[in-house]
C-alpha cells in the first residue's frame, strides 16, 4: 500500500511539474546525446523485430520461441536487408528535404521527394505516392477518399524526426505533422505520427513512461478512435499491471475490426496505425523503461512487429540518451553508424549531425535561446490538434470474390450497399516495365473515373479501383480497359462492399 501511495504520489509531483514547466535547458553534449539515441534506438529496434514482421497476425509470439540479438547481428542486417530500413529511410527523406530546403520548406517538396524516391511502398505510402504522380496534391493525397489506407501505420513509422527536431515542443511537431503527415494519412492515421511525435518531443523532458505517454495523448482528441484505444490501454494497464497479454486481449477484442486497408478488412492481418500504436503503449507501460523489456513486449505483440519496436525503441533511446543505452543492444552500432541507409547518402553518424542541427533550428525560431555550450528550450504544453475521422459511415459487409484478367477488355459486378474497393494487381508477364493500363470506370452506367494502372511495382495503384458515400442501394460497377495487351495482364481478387449501418456488432472508428 505504501508503495502504491509513493508510486501514486510521485506520478502527481511529475504530471505538475511538467505542466508548470516553462524552460528546460540542456548542454549541447546532452541534447546530442539524446537525439542520437532517438535514431539509434530506432535502428536498433527495427532490426530486433525484423525477422517476425506480420509473421504473427492476429497473435502474440509465445514466450518459449527465443528473440534473435548478437554481437555483429546489426552490421549483417543492416548490409544484406537494407530494404527492413523503411523506417529510416523514410524519415531521412523529409529530413533531407529539410537539409536542403530549410524549415520552412514547401509541401510539394516533400511530397515530391518521397514520390520520385527510388524504394518500393506499399499500403497509405503506396497510395500517396500513385495520387502524387497522378495529380492528386497534398493533403488530398492523404485523404481517405483518394487513399482507402489513410488509416494504416505510414506517417506513424515515418514521424520520430518531427519529434527529434522539437525537443520538448510537442505541438512545434504536430505541425511538422501536420504539413508532412497528410501526404499520405488522414485521421487516424495521421494521429499515430501526431502521437509518436509528441513522445519524442516530451521524451527529451522526462524520463517517467507513464507520463511521456499520457501527455502525448493529450495531442489527439478525445473524440477520435484513435485516443479512445490509447486511453483504453492506460486503463488496462492499470487493472492488469502485470499481466500484458490481457491488455493485448482486451485491445484484440475491441479494436481490432479494420475498415479501410484492402488486406485487413476479414482478415488477422492489421497494419491499422490505432492497433499498432496500442503495441507500442503496451511495450512502454509494461517495459517500465527497461530497454529490453520494452522491446521485447512490443515485438511479441505481433503485426508490424519491426516498426513497433523501432518507435519503442526510438522513444527510450531519447528519454535515456546514447551514452546511457545498454551496452548489450549496441553490440555492433558503432560498425554500423557509417553505413549509409539505402536510397539515402545518409548514415546513422551523418543523421546525428543534421537532426541536432534542425533541433537547434527548430528550438530558436519557436522562442528558444543557444548561450555558448547551453541551450534553453521553451517547454511546451500540448494541444489537441483537429478533429478528422476518415470512413465515417461506412462497415465492411462483405467481400465478393472477382475472377477476371485483363486479357478480357472488361469486367462488371453488382452489389447493394454504399461504397466498394476492387483488390487486385496490375501484372507483368514480360519486361515492359513501364506500361500502364488506362481504364475507365463506370458505376451504374456512368463513367466516375479514369484510372491509369501501371505494372511497375514502384509506381502502381494499390488498390484497382474503389468508390465510397454513394447513395444506399444497388449498384453495378463496369471496369473497362482501353488498351489490352496479351503481354501484360490485370488481376481482380475481390471486391469489399461497404454499407451505412454496424454489422453484428461491429465496432469500428465510429466507437
């Protein structure tokens, strides 16, 4: 009891503390060290949780089946997959972006930087990329109605930079997000980068897990599915202290039902940013700011079972600083720190170097001052940003099983409800790459959309085809190809339909 009361007591000095704290200053030599174990501890998370990504859906991974880490493991990894990186590479593009357009550079920059990159995409990222080059601008890129996976896990793995580059500044992150994260998220989606961002951001202030986590939330409103499913878990955490595999239950029982991403919606597979993000809080309770704890936790959660103990260990890495992280997890870092990211020209030691320099940046033009070796950073308090829900009124209630390839001009299909998405695939039967179907699409005899569908993988449509908040009834879809060819093909999996009502007992954003 006494110790619960100490607990109880020390938790209301730290929450008080933070709120009235209106400066924090740091040397130099601290603000360094703890940026560089912010992109350390995500290199090294990314790569512990690598061999198990999406291999456990809708599962934990048991207790008895051993986590790979050795002396070595992360030098390997990091030069024969360099592809697992995505959660790097990804952020060093904006950050580039950034080194050479300046804190204020525009959107289309970075739209623009992330579309031409070179590496493949897949889910919200892939989307906003085909929008981008289609003529689709940010934010509308992002939006669930261009996007059907505006709330998948993109901008969430992709957002520890704009907490890196805001020490302490939380809502200064929010609008790096805000500007950054609608490129290729909308809603929920785009609360997990908020979030994350803002626990790098209080990171830097505190070194109290629970804390970092409650004030962040604060970032997201109330009112969203999003903050309902974090505040959920601070709750089971509480009535199930030590026991993480219930929390994980209660979070598979209840938030688990997808609405948008072709490959969830039926299905175990979830890289929904909302579960997700429920992992990682899971991981950071329960660890209890043990390094490896945390990541073990988190990676045994299962689903983007990388990416999650990445944020996770990101997060610590920051709250602890470089110098202070387990001499165990840094097996090999320093063989590894000069390799550069794929796609990039950045290593880990150049990132140090450009994310301390855009904190500073970043510090001074939001009130912050640089006094020789001392820098004081104006603390702030964090703000809930908009309120925006994407697939509002709309349940999955049922998929509908399409066999056709474009070797046939056209296909059709009927269905009764408010909305559809077509799965499927531009192929490649040859080496002509860089074809593109041109398709037209008619929806109750009348043409919607033109749709360009390329076979290359960097370049393709994610999904073929979808259309939602159209009026409740029945509904017949045309997919027509205007230019076949026996070389290349098209393939249609299935078709989800949606309708304006739960389905036995679903409970999804609405909730």
């Amino acid at each position: 009891m006494k110790k619960r009361f100490l607990v109880f007591f020390l938790a209301i000095i730290a929450t008080t503390s933070f709120a009235q704290q209106k400066s924090i200053s740091f040397t130099k030599e601290k603000l360094l060290d703890k940026i560089k174990g912010g992109w350390a501890g995500q290199t090294i998370g990314v790569t512990f949780g690598g061999p198990y990504e999406f291999r456990f859906s809708g599962s934990f991974i048991g207790d008895y089946q051993p986590l790979l880490w050795y002396d070595g493991y992360l030098k390997k990894t990091m030069t024969e997959n360099p592809g697992l990186y995505d959660d790097l590479y990804m952020d060093l593009t904006f950050v580039d972006v950034f080194e050479k357009h300046g804190l204020n550079a525009p959107l289309d920059s970075f739209s623009n930087a992330y579309a031409k990159a070179g590496y493949m995409l897949w889910h919200a990222n892939q989307a906003g990329r085909y929008n981008i080059l289609n003529g689709i601008k940010a934010p509308a890129s992002g939006h669930w109605l261009n996007n059907p996976h505006a709330d998948c896990i993109d901008y969430q793995i992709e957002s520890d930079f704009a907490g890196l580059m805001s020490p302490g500044m939380p809502n200064t992150a929010s609008v790096i997000s805000d500007k950054i994260g609608h490129i290729m998220n909308y809603g929920d989606g785009w609360y997990g980068g908020v979030f994350v961002g803002a626990m790098y951001s209080i990171a830097f202030t505190s070194g109290d897990i629970n804390l970092i986590v409650s004030e962040a939330l604060k970032t997201i409103p109330e009112q969203s599915k999003f903050y309902k499913t974090i505040a959920d878990v601070i709750r089971w955490h509480k009535q199930y202290p030590n026991d993480w595999k219930q929390t994980w239950l209660e979070v598979q029982k209840k938030w688990t039902n997808d609405i948008g991403c072709s490959e969830g919606v039926f299905a175990p597979f979830n890289i929904d940013a909302t579960v997700n993000a429920a992992y990682v809080v899971i991981g950071l309770l329960y660890g209890e700011g043990d390094f490896t704890k945390s990541l073990e936790i988190t990676t045994r959660c299962g689903q983007d079972a990388d990416c999650n103990p990445s944020t996770v260990g990101g997060i610590l890495g920051t709250v602890l600083g470089y110098d202070k992280m387990p001499s165990y997890w840094k097996l090999g870092l320093k063989e590894a720190e000069d390799i550069d990211f794929k796609y990039t020209t950045m290593s880990l030691n150049n990132t140090y170097k450009v994310s301390f320099k855009h904190a500073v940046e970043n510090i001074q033009r939001n009130g912050g001052k640089v006094n020789g070796e001392m820098i004081e950073i104006p603390v702030q308090i964090p703000q809930a940003v908009k309120f925006e829900q994407g697939f509002e009124g709309h349940y999955p209630l049922s998929k509908i099983p399409l066999k056709w390839s474009a070797t046939e001009d056209e296909f059709n299909f009927d269905f009764e409800g408010i909305g559809f998405m077509v799965r499927g695939e531009a192929q490649r039967w040859d080496n002509a790459s860089g074809y593109i179907f041109n398709a037209d699409l008619y929806i109750d005899g009348k043409k919607v959309e033109q749709i360009k569908l390329p076979v290359s993988f960097t370049t393709r449509r994610f999904d073929i085809c979808w259309k939602y908040e159209l009026p409740k009834g029945k509904h017949v879809v045309k997919l027509k190809i205007l230019n076949p060819v026996k070389e290349n093909g098209l393939r249609a999996n299935e078709a989800i339909i949606y309708t304006d009502k739960p389905v036995n007992g679903f409970m999804g954003s609405q909730n």
